[in-house]
C-alpha cells in the first residue's frame, strides 16, 4: 500500500521567507511527527500530533515553526521568516496509533536549503 | 528529558564481519529501545526493538542487547552484507502499553560501510 508522502522533496528559499511543507500519512493513522535531521545530529523531535488531542509541541525551536493537522490526515509544517540553520531534512512520520511502541513509518524526507 | 547517546559515528567493516553499535541512555525509566536503519534518500525503517523485560532478541542476521543496570544497549550485525551499508539510529522511551503518551528519543546515528 501507498507510504507516507512528503512534499516537496526539495526546496531551496531564500532568507527571510515562509516555506510549507506537506505531509500525507499512512491513511488509517492516528498519530503523526514531525522530525529535523540536520547533518550529523540525528533525529530532532518536533511536534507530534494524535487524534483529537493536542499536539505535543515541545520540540518546536522558535515560534518561526508552527503545524497542523487538517481532518486527522495531511498535515503542513509552516516555517517563517527562514533563516540558514533552518536547512536540514525535514521528516515525517504517521503510526497507527500514538505512543513510542507503535512503529513509525517515515516518509521520504523534504531537502530544505536556505540561502 | 531523555538524553541517548550513541557510538561510534561512523563504522567500516569488510563483508562478511560483525558490526557492532551501542547507545546509552539517561533515563531508568525508559523500557522500550528500537533500532531503525535509514538508506540513501529514504526516511528510517523500524528494524528491530526490546523491551526492557528481555536481555536479548535476535532476528536472523541482526539482534539487540540490553543491559538495564549499565543502561546501555546494543545493536550486532553478523556476517554483513554490502545491502547493510546505511545509518542507523538507536532509540529509546518510557512506553505504557495502550498509552499515547510519551515520543521516541534518537540517537545522532552511525554511518556503517559494508566493504565489499
């Protein structure tokens, strides 16, 4: 069956900004996250959203970041005013309920470069 | 929160040999430690997990061990293969069965090269 898809997978913006990136999870699945993998620091937690709760947002690194969740389903991560550290890999991940035991399926990634 | 910490970065080894990766973690209470393998331009896969009411667990080529006193574990690589070339992360959280409470907290990963 169809994966998580992220879009889009590549996206170069210029200082200053605001870029959205777009994520549609596994149909069927309750729970989402929301990841940054910068060159050499591994997996940085940003928000997590289950069902109708609210989202975790503790990962957030400023108030320039911000997402939702529209429906239980697709979800935008909103950076504004872009600055160079906010290049990365921004991942996506959906799980058939919430909570660490249940496997997160990731999507491909979006390559975000700020100039 | 948790902090895990993850060895070494990087990994060379000639096919064929064993791979050996270990974390550490902060935490006693965490109880559930998974390991995803990410390849080029893909996002990372679950590859294996232990909870923390087991020691070991194997799975073909690969298994963890875990050490709850120490608080560290480990993920081994037998008889590697080219295919085996990736990043792996470690992870590791405090997982109430049925609870969506709680998130995974990762590794900063290791770079294995299988070597033909």
């Amino acid at each position: 069956g169809a994966g998580v898809s992220q879009s889009p997978s590549n996206k170069v913006t210029e200082k200053g900004k605001d870029v959205e990136l777009r994520c549609d999870p596994i149909s069927g699945h309750t729970a989402l996250y929301w990841y940054r993998q910068s060159l050499g620091q591994g997996l940085e937690f940003l928000i997590y959203f289950q069902g109708n709760s609210a989202p975790d947002k503790s990962g957030l690194p400023s108030d320039r970041f911000s997402a939702e969740r529209t429906g239980g389903s697709v979800s935008t991560l909103t950076i504004q005013r872009t600055q160079q550290e906010d290049s990365a890999v921004y991942l996506c991940a959906s799980s058939l309920r919430g909570g660490p035991t249940y496997e997160q399926y990731f999507g491909p990634g979006t390559r975000l470069t700020v100039t | 929160g948790e902090n895990v910490e993850q060895h070494p970065s990087t990994l060379s080894v000639q096919e064929g040999d064993s791979a050996v990766i270990k974390c550490t973690y902060s935490d006693s209470a965490s109880n559930y430690f998974p390991w995803y393998k990410q390849e080029l331009g893909k996002g990372p896969q679950l590859i294996i997990d232990i909870r923390s009411n087991v020691g070991e667990k194997k799975d073909q080529r690969i298994a963890v061990t875990l050490n709850k006193t120490a608080k560290h574990f480990s993920l081994h690589i037998t008889e590697t293969q080219p295919e085996d070339s990736a990043v792996y992360f470690c992870a590791a959280s405090m997982a109430d069965r049925g609870s969506t409470l709680g998130r995974l907290y990762f590794g900063r990963g290791t770079q294995l090269t299988v070597w033909p």
